[in-house]
C-alpha cells in the first residue's frame, strides 16, 4: 500500500523543509511513503529545497504561477502517477502536524471511506478573526447542504484520498482552492466521505491565501455561488422561478377572486389591474426561470457525462 504526500507551494522556501521532516517515515499498513512537492511558479527557492530534500520524490514545477486549485490538481496527479495508492494533502507551513496522518488514512486503510478531511475545531483556533470563524461555519453549512451531508470543516486543506476517489478529482469553479470543489464533487459521485478530528500548529506566517477577512468572506462567497450553480442549477433556478412565481400567482388569484366576486356577479366595476399586470409580469419570470432551470439542467446532466469520460480516460492511461 503506498501513500504519497503532497505539498502544494508558493514562495515557501524558508518553511518546506520543516514540513517535509514532520512527515512520518513508517506508518502502519503503509508500505512505502512518497512524497510530492508542487512549486507554481514561486519566486524563491522552494524548488531548489525541495529537490534537495532527501525524501522527496518528485518536484513538479508550474512554468508560472496559476494558484493553488491548479497547483492541487497537478499534484494529485503526479501522485497518481506515482502509483499512489492512497494520497494526503497538506500544508507547506506545517500547519497540520504530519502525526495525524496515520489517523487520517485510517478510515481509508479500514475501507470505511474514500475521503477523509482533517477537521478542525474552529473555534479554538486563536489566531482566527471572528469574522474568519463566522464565514468558516457559515460556508461548511452551506457546503453541507449541498453535499446532503454534514461537513464539519469545509476549507481544511488536511485531506486524504484513495486512488478510487483521487480519479475523480478536478477542480473548474475556482483557481485559488480546490477545498469546496473536492467536497461537492465527489459527494456527487457518491465517494464516502469521513472527518477526523485534528489540532493546527500555531502559524508561523501570514496566510499566503487570503489577505485579510473581508477578502476572505468575499472569494469564499463568490465560490460557493459558483459551486451551487456549476453542481445543482436545477436548485437554484426553481427556487428562484417558485420566488418570482408565487407572489405572481398570490396578484392573479387577487384579480381573478375580485373579478369573479364583483365584476361577474354583482356588476361592480373592479380596478385591481395593477395587480394583474404585475402579478403576470412576475408569472413570465417565473416560467423564463424554470426553463433557464431546464436548460441548465441538461448541461449539468453534460458535464456529469463529461466527468464519466475523463474517469474513463484516467483509468485507461493506468
Ligand atoms: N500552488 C499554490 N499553492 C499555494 C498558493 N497559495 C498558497 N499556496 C499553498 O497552499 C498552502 C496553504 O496556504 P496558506 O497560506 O498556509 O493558507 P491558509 O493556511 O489557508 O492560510 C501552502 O502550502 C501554500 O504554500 C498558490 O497560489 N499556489
Ligand atoms: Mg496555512
């Protein structure tokens, strides 16, 4: 059984190596343990430690920098090229403390899941702001709604996967983390999905991914938008068209009750045209919505074939 780790990097030179010899050299029901540095494009030395480093194994090398959702991808599959059997993400900066990984491949080896996030308990993380501790729980509810599922850590970047699981892996709603992404996605595909509890290592520098909270919150947001429309449209428009359609009913069913009570039966002459013309404005809304909701849908059902053919390319370059 061989696990490789990889390390996504940017401009980490001063901090790889300690990150590198936190890793355990044996693990139990792990054979052999590789390890794979990806450097997008830094601007210092990080590949230069890396390939100096005794224990790693492979050092992909990004022409320019592309962000971390490109520099994850590339690393899962130059583990899968490594004939990874079983592949852990983790930090550069020694956030996570590589003890755990044991425990994180434990449900994997014990085939109890195929992917395992390292979760941590936001609100004992001191150096979190609270805004940053508000957006965390609000994202992980969101993305265990449309996951179906809890997820009690959404953006822990402490995550294993087996082989089976890692082939599914692919990252188009964002090119800053692929943390989401990776939940919603295999959880569509039905991939088992397991939290182990996990402590975080004080920070030794500021966070390469985010500026300050408000840039945060802002990206968080704008990718969970993302997600809910690239992974479940239909969702979101027939929300949004039964938003526009009931109130449009409640304004015709007025004109109509009134029409019907006064107009017809007792020959009163009625206004209510407002309601009428409004009600049906919101109507054809509501219908443009659902098609709107129909068509994305189809392309949804699209890119679901599309994911079965790369999965099916992957395994036929193995
Ligand atoms: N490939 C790549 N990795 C990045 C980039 N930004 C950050 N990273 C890496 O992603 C990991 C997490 O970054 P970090 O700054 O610790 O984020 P935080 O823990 O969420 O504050 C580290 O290993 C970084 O080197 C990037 O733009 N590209
Ligand atoms: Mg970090």
């Amino acid at each position: 059984m061989k696990l490789v780790v990889q390390i996504p990097c940017y401009n980490e030179e001063e901090f790889l190596a300690a990150a590198i010899n936190d890793i355990p050299e044996k693990i139990a029901g792990i054979t052999e343990i590789g390890i794979v540095v990806i450097d997008d494009g830094s601007a210092d030395k990080t590949a230069e430690v890396a390939r100096a480093h005794p224990r790693v194994n492979k050092v992909v090398q990004l022409p320019y920098h592309q962000g971390l959702a490109v520099g994850f991808r590339a690393g899962i599959e130059a583990s899968l090229g490594l004939g990874a059997d079983i592949i852990v993400n983790t930090d550069a900066d020694n956030q996570y403390p590589g003890r755990y990984i044991p425990e994180l491949i434990k449900p994997i080896l014990e085939k109890q899941a195929e992917f395992v996030v390292g979760a941590r308990n936001i609100d004992d993380i001191e150096h979190f702001s609270y805004p940053k501790k508000l957006a965390q729980r609000a994202g992980s509810r969101v993305i265990s709604f449309i996951c179906s599922q809890p997820v009690p850590d959404a953006t822990s970047g402490f995550r294993a996967f087996s082989r089976s699981a890692a082939l599914w892996i692919d990252v188009i709603a964002s090119n800053y983390t692929y943390t989401l992404e990776t939940l919603v996605r295999l959880s569509s595909h039905k991939v088992r999905l397991a939290h182990v509890p996990i402590t975080v290592n004080p920070p030794i520098r500021k966070s390469r991914l985010m500026g300050n909270s408000l840039e945060y919150i802002a990206k968080s947001t704008l990718d969970i938008l993302t997600l809910v429309y690239i992974y479940s449209p239909l969702k979101v428009f027939i929300s949004l068209a039964a938003f526009f359609c009931l109130p449009g009913l409640f304004l015709t069913g007025r004109f109509v009750y009134y029409y019907i009570t006064l107009t017809v039966e007792r020959n009163i002459a009625t206004g209510y045209v407002q309601s009428l013309t409004i009600g049906v404005g919101l109507l054809i809304i509501g219908f443009f919505m659902l098609l709107m909701g129909i068509t994305s849908n189809l392309i949804h059902t699209n890119r679901k074939l599309l994911e079965r053919l790369l999965l099916l390319q992957q395994k036929d370059r193995e």
